[in-house]
C-alpha cells in the first residue's frame, strides 16, 4: 500500500486516469497535484469508497503533494492542436517537467516517475538530468510511458484481421512520435504480416505511428487523446505496482528508458546505434526495470523503420538533455 502522486490530474488525461487509479486496493493514498482545480477532482473522487486516501494539492503545495511518494505519474503540460508536432510543445512542457522533476528530487527522490507529457522522446532526458544533476538518478526507476502505441497497434491489427484478438501483444520500439515509433508486426504469432500486402502493411504501420494525429484531428483544437491515454497510463502504473509492491514477477511492458536501466542487454544496441534511450519491451520487477528484453530479429520493412527512427530519436534526446546540461 503506497502513495501514488498524478501530476497534471485535473487535465483531459490526469482526471480518468485517477479514477482508475482510485480503483487499485495498492494504493493507500493518492495525491493530485495541478496548478488548477486539482481539490476539486480530489474531493470527488475521495467520495468512492474504495481503500485508498485521496487529496488534493494546487499550485503552491507541490513538495507536500510529492512528499515521499512511492510513484510519480506525470500527464502535465499542453496537448497539441491541429497542425502541430509533439515537438513543438517542447517550449512550453520542457519548463513544466523540469520543474516537476526537481520536486520529485527534493521530496520523493526513490520514487518511480512515470512521465506521459510529450514529447516523450525529450521529457524522458529532462526528468534524468535534473535527478542526474541532484545526484538521485537510477535509471531502473524513470519510464517513458508508450503503451498507448502498444494499445492502438493491438487494436488496429484486430481490426485488419478479425481474428486476431483485440488483447494480442504487439512489440513497439524506438520511441513515442511519428517515424520513431516503431512497431514490429512481424512478431505477432500466427504469420500476421505474412497474410498482408506489403501496400496493406505500409497503411497499417502508418496508422500506428500518426495514431495519436487521427485523434487530435477528430477532437479539432480540442486537445488530444485522453481516455485512451488514461487507460494505457492506469495499465502501465498498476502493472508497475504489482512488480514493486506485490512482488508479482514476468510483468512486460514496452517503455521509453534509459538504457543504464539494464546494461547488461543494451551495451551492444547502445554502441552500435549511439542512443541513450530507446522503448523497447520492459520486464518488472522489484526495483523498477529488471530486464531490458533485447530486440528480436525483426523483417527487412522493420529494419528500415529503425533506420529512420534513429536519426530523430539522437536529435529528440539531445534537445532533451541540453535543455538541463547547458542551463546554469
Ligand atoms: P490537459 O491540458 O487536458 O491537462 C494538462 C493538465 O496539466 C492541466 O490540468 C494543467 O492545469 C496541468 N498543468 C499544467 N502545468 C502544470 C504544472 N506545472 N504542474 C502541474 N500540473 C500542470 O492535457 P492532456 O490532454 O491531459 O495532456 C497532457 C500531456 O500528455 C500533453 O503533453 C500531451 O501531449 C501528453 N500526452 C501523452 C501521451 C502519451 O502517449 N505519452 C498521450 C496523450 C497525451
Ligand atoms: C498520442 O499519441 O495520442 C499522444 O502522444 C498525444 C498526441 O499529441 O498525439
């Protein structure tokens, strides 16, 4: 039983996924933190009569908010409108995840710190710089949460081929914007791709990595996705907590790490490809990451894939980086 932190949990994302945090007999209190109605959402979730405690923190109580936090969740920050790259909420979320990162230094420096606010690729570098930088870091703790790729690709596979369920785990790698996310169909059992024109696959694989651009059309300047989102992030987190807190082990997810998370599988992709992060399946346990599962052998298409995620992911991280390393 711990306390578990969302940052940003009065927004699109923050309010859903607490509720279905509110849900887990893991967690004893559960702390919402936002610079705006964040005791508003507390005092009505705090009315469901589940186990865990539930208050909320405004603007000025973030270090009271993240006090000894087991787990930090962070959906805080803009979404994007139509028309805009992930990348282009950097000028504002970057300052939001630094600031936040330093709380989680001050107040709760062991927890877990789950990051959702984009763009990923670089929010992930932020928050290790700043632990980096307050002599906290483990890199077993800090994850980029991606499953949102690994839910929509399970979902549109079913889609493409009815018999294939909708549950069906599907491998995503590289990282969580465009051409780096990439997602490796060939994995899926049953000879999946083998049944797919190489125009059908292309189509599929495109929908994949511009999912999240199908939403924040429909939603029309309205943001981008959040329900989804809340489901992926309550999956991820209560999955996490039942490796670290129930002990459960063999618990796999696809995550955005640092690859110091498991040196012993990544020193080789780390010196070949020269990333320092990368999504890749994730096993649980215990202390955060416990293995970092190597990439299978993937086809000839998804080799290309990884050629063009590379370059972009470099320049993602070291926007990210920089952003804490060359400050004063
Ligand atoms: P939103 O605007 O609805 O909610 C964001 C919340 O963050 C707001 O309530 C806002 O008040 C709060 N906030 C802003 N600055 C803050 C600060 N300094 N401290 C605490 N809270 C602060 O946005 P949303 O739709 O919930 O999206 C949030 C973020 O998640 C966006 O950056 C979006 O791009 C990202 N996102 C990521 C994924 C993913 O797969 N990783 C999926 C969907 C959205
Ligand atoms: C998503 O994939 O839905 C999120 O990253 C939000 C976005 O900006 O598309």
């Amino acid at each position: 039983m711990v306390k578990v932190v969302i940052c940003g949990a009065a927004g699109g994302i923050g309010q859903p996924l607490s509720l279905l945090l509110k849900q887990s007999d893991l967690i004893s209190h559960l702390a919402l933190f936002d610079v705006v109605n964040a005791p508003g959402v507390a005092a009505d979730l705090s009315h469901i009569n589940t186990r865990s405690k539930v208050t909320g923190h405004g603007k000025e109580a973030m270090s009271e908010a993240l006090k000894d936090a087991h787990t930090v969740v962070i959906p805080a920050g803009v979404p994007r409108k139509p028309g805009m790259s992930r990348d282009d909420l950097f000028k504002i979320n970057a300052g939001i995840i630094r600031d936040l990162a330093e709380g989680v230094a001050n107040n709760c420096p062991n927890a877990f710190v789950l990051v959702i606010s984009n763009p990923v690729n670089s929010t992930v570098p932020i928050v290790c710089e700043v632990l980096k930088k307050h002599g906290v870091f483990n890199p077993k703790k800090v994850f980029g949460i991606s499953t949102l790729d690994v839910v929509r690709s399970s979902r549109f596979v079913s889609e493409v081929n009815p018999a294939v369920d909708p549950s069906t785990r599907v491998t995503v790698v590289g990282g969580h914007s465009g051409v780096t996310i990439v997602p490796l169909l060939s994995q899926i059992p049953g000879g999946f791709v083998d049944g797919l024109s190489e125009e059908k696959l292309g189509e599929l694989t495109h929908r994949i990595q511009y999912g999240g651009d199908e939403v924040v059309k429909a939603k029309d300047g309205a943001g981008s996705a959040t329900l989804s989102m809340a489901y992926a992030g309550a999956r991820f987190t209560l999955k996490l907590l039942e490796a670290t807190v129930a002990g459960k082990s063999g618990l796999v997810e696809s995550s955005y790490v640092n690859l110091d998370a498991d040196v012993e599988h990544t020193a080789e992709f780390k010196s070949k490809t020269g990333l320092d992060y990368f999504a890749q399946d994730v096993e649980f346990g215990t202390e955060g990451v416990s293995k970092i599962i190597p990439l299978p052998e993937v086809s000839a298409y998804e080799k290309k894939l990884l050629e063009a995620a590379i370059p972009e992911l470099k320049i993602n991280i070291a926007k990210g980086a920089s952003f804490i390393t060359d400050s004063a």
